[in-house]
C-alpha cells in the first residue's frame, strides 16, 4: 500500500475531472493500482458535456490500449472531406467519445471514493488541494488539469462551434463521417460543417468556424444548422447540443505563459498545460500520450514527488511547444494571410496531399518530408500576404469581460 499523507489524503489528486484528468486517473489507475488517487471535478459528473474525436492513427499501442475499453463511435469506412472543388475519401478510421460515456467509464473503473464530483477546488498547492469551506485534500503530488484559461500571452485565433446530437424521423443512410463540409457559405472566415453518423437514424451535426473573434453567436449558428439538415432532407428531434470556443494558437511567449499560472510543485497536463494541437485545438492524442507518460513515471520511480512531476510535464510542455512549431505557422497563414472567405483554400490545399502525409498532421507528428510538401506547390494564399503575415502579430488569445459574457 501506498504511504497516503493523513487519513484523508491521498497520493496524487487530480484536479479538473475533464479529459487529460480523467486520462491520467485511468492510466494510474490501472498500472499503479497501489496508489490512492482523487479526482476532483467541480462539475456535477466529470467530462462536461463534449463529445471528443480523434483519428485511430493518431494514437500508439499504448495509446490504443488505454481508450480500448471506453464506450464509443468507431467508423471503419473512413471519413470524407467536401470542398468546392472535390470530394475525397480517406481510409483513415475515426472515432468519436461521448462525455457522459467517458464519465459513466470513470465512475465505474475507479476505485469507489476516488472521483469527486460537484467540488471546486478554490486552491492548489504542492503538498495538497484546498476545497469549499476551509476543507484541506493533503496529497503527495497535485496535477492540475483545470482546462485552457484564455492568456494574454498566446497569440492567434479561434474556433468556435454549435453541434447538436439529432435523431432523425428516417435512417439518414451515412456509413462514414464527414470531417470537413466546405462547400458552405464561407462568410465568416474558415467554416465547415462536420457531420457524424453515430447510429442509423442518429446524427451529430457541428457548424465550425475559424474566426477572428471568440465570439459564438448562438442564434446564428442555430439556423445554419436548421438550414443545412433542411437541405439534407434530415428532420427530427434534438438529443443534445454543444458549443465549443478553442483557442487556435498561433504564436506568442510560451515560458512567460507556463509562468503565468504555475504554482511550485504543481505538475499540470491538459489544454491549461499547452498539450494541444495548435492549428486544429484537438487534445485528445496529447491527453492520452500524457497520462501515459504520467503513468510510466509513478511506475519507473516508487515515491515520485509532485516537484519532479511537475518538472517532467513542464520540460514536456516546452517540448511540446517546440515541436508544434510548424502547426503555429500554418495557422498564422490560415488567419493572417487569405481573406476569411479564401481561408477554405488553406484546407483544400491540404487535403489534396497523401493520406499518411494528413495521418501525421493531425497526429501532430509531420515529418520534414511532409512539411515541405505542405509548403509547396502553388500556394493557397498570396505569397506577399503570407510573408506579411507571417512578420506581424496576430491578436492576443484573451477575452474582455464582454467576449467571455458573448462566448458563455
Ligand atoms: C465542445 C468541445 C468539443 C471538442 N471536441 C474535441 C474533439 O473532438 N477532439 C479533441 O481532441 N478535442 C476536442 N476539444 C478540445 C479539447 O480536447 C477539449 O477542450 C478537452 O476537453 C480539453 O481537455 P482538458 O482536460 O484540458 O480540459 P477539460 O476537459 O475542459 O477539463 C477541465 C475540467 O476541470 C474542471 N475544473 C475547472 N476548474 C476547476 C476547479 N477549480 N475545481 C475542480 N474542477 C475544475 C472543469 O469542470 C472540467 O471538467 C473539444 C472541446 C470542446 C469545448
């Protein structure tokens, strides 16, 4: 057994139950069952209420293995993209997890008492966890996983999205997701409709936009949605609804930012750590990848200190960040080069390129190789443009209070 400090303490508390928290809990839980873990979400179940996708390529082994037992949506026929100029298949797999069943997943493979549910943590501190009203959470390492907080220190753009969850009156007769629909009015900046087909008269619907300003604007994304299902011929009733604003990082001063929320001996993963993919905001290969690492770590080294945890995320952040360089000029060409209403072009570009060559761009993985490839060829926005671009600054990724009231 584990040297738990205190009665009520723990070995490693976990705070924010979202995906990277929820990850890592799984991963400790099954290579080190011998420590006492917490997890403490302040939402009524852990997850929220997201539905997270990924790429089966995008993952390893390893990877594989530790979201192998969550119930989810698995395409085998590949996916498709919709330009103005093409429609292409990719063999590539998908899938797709719900947040209530990555939840009813936690709640059920962790040790009774382990996940804490409907607590805010008010504090976070090497040596333990402060909670509501005075009550203290001694812990032997803290990570924190509380989620992206917008930053004065990154820079770049946002995506912003509706989806809605349907179940239609007639089987809508999909067999294989539809990623990217871009043949959609294109007004404002970089929009596609991204389609699911999760049972035979069941459908995920999502309007994204790659925008300027993080403000979502309800109402309008609502309609365009009503508008593009009534063009499908898809009626029916709504199960659910999600909204999503995600930083699309384009640059910016990464130590000062990793500065600017760290507290000593505090290890961190999750988006709130920069485990995220800059140009597409998708953290769930990084998520997964971290709570192995983290695993491994406790595994390797009996008694690890919250301190030496804390230093190996960090030095992976910063690895992290390195390595997403390229992915951060992209998006700096994506926003700062073509007009809103030409930025599809980046994208259509992009997916007439090789399949394993698109596997490893979203796998955050590109090789030089591919790069290049990326980067050559007749470019999809103006060369003086992209040059201008690429030597100016794009806008903070922080929001006013009026932005967090619009986005909320
Ligand atoms: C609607 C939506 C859809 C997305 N779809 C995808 C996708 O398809 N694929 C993909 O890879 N990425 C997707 N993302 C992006 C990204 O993967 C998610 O945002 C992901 O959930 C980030 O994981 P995280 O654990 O860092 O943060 P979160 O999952 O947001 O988890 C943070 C958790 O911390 C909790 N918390 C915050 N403060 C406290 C506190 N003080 N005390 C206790 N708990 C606290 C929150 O309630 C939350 O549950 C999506 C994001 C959104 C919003």
């Amino acid at each position: 057994m584990s040297s738990a400090p205190g009665s009520n303490g723990c070995d490693v508390a976990i705070v924010g139950g979202g995906l990277a928290g929820g990850l890592i809990a799984l991963a400790l839980a099954t290579r080190c069952p011998q420590l006492h873990l917490r997890v403490i979400e302040e939402g009524a179940r852990a997850g929220g209420n997201h539905r997270w996708s990924w790429f089966a390529s995008d993952l390893n082994a390893a990877g594989t293995k530790l979201v192998a037992p969550l119930r989810k949506a698995e395409w085998q026929a590949g996916y498709e993209v919709d330009f103005p100029r093409f429609r292409r298949v990719l063999d590539t797999r998908y899938r797709s997890l719900a947040s209530h069943d990555f939840a009813a997943h936690l709640a059920a493979a962790l040790p009774a008492g382990t996940l804490v549910t409907g607590k805010r943590a008010e504090a976070v501190a090497a040596d333990g966890v402060m909670l509501p009203g005075g009550e203290r959470l001694p812990a032997g390492a803290v990570i924190d996983c509380r989620g992206f907080r917008p930053t004065r220190h990154l820079r770049g753009g946002w995506q912003v999205f509706l989806g809605r969850h349907l179940r239609v009156d007639r089987p809508h007769g999909l067999t294989r997701p539809t990623i990217m629909d871009a043949r959609v009015d294109q007004t404002d900046g970089y929009r596609f409709v991204y389609v699911l087909p999760l049972a035979a008269d069941e459908l995920f619907i999502e309007d994204t936009y790659y925008q300027d300003s993080p403000v979502l604007d309800r109402a309008l994304l609502s309609a365009r949605l009503d508008a593009y299902a009534a063009a499908h011929g898809w009626t029916g009733t709504m199960l659910a609804e999600e909204t999503g604003v995600l930083p699309v990082i384009t640059g910016g001063d990464f130590a000062a930012w990793q500065a600017e929320s760290r507290v000593p001996g505090v290890a961190r993963a999750g988006a709130g750590a920069g485990f995220v993919h800059p140009l597409t905001s998708y953290t769930l290969p990084f998520a997964v990848e971290t709570a192995l690492a983290v695993a491994d770590a406790f595994a390797q080294t009996p008694g690890l200190t919250g301190t030496a945890l804390a230093d190996l995320l960090e030095r992976r952040g910063r690895e992290h960040w390195q390595a997403m360089g390229f992915y951060r000029l992209l998006g700096t060409m994506l926003f700062g080069a073509a007009d809103p209403a030409e930025r599809y072009r980046v994208f259509e570009r992009f997916y007439t390129l090789k399949p394993s060559l698109v596997e490893r761009f979203y796998a955050g993985r590109s090789t030089w190789t591919d790069k290049a490839r990326v980067l050559s060829g007749r470019p999809p926005v103006p060369v003086a443009a992209a040059v201008r671009a690429l030597a100016g600054n794009r806008p903070r990724l922080y929001l006013g209070a009026q932005q967090q009231r619009d986005s909320a």
